[in-house]
C-alpha cells in the first residue's frame, strides 16, 4: 500500500465557515490593512480579532 498522500492534518484546523457582507469602503480599508501587512484579507481579519480580544482582556 502506497503511503498517504495530500497535504497533512493541521494541528488548528480552520473549519469553520463565516460569511460577512460589507460595504465598498470597509472593503477598501481591509484590502488597504493587507496590502500594508502584505497578508490576505482573512489574516487581517484573524488578527484584528486577536488585536481587540487582548485590549478586551486589558480592561478587565
């Protein structure tokens, strides 16, 4: 039998799924933030979720 082939199990799998809908100028802003941090639109998303999440936790 030949050995697995593909690509390998993450260690976080990103399986969940969200759609957002936004506005021309909020889209504009986003792809402005990645092209900045050259990182896509989801990476940028990902970390201003990780940015407010720490400043949440500073103000308890």
């Amino acid at each position: 039998m030949s050995p697995r082939t593909g690509r390998p199990k993450s260690n976080n799998p990103k399986d969940t799924q969200l759609a957002v809908r936004l506005d021309d100028e909020t889209l504009k802003q986003l792809d402005a933030v990645a092209a900045a941090y050259s990182e896509t639109r989801v990476q940028t998303i990902r970390r201003g979720i990780k940015v407010l999440h720490s400043e949440m936790e500073k103000k308890k």
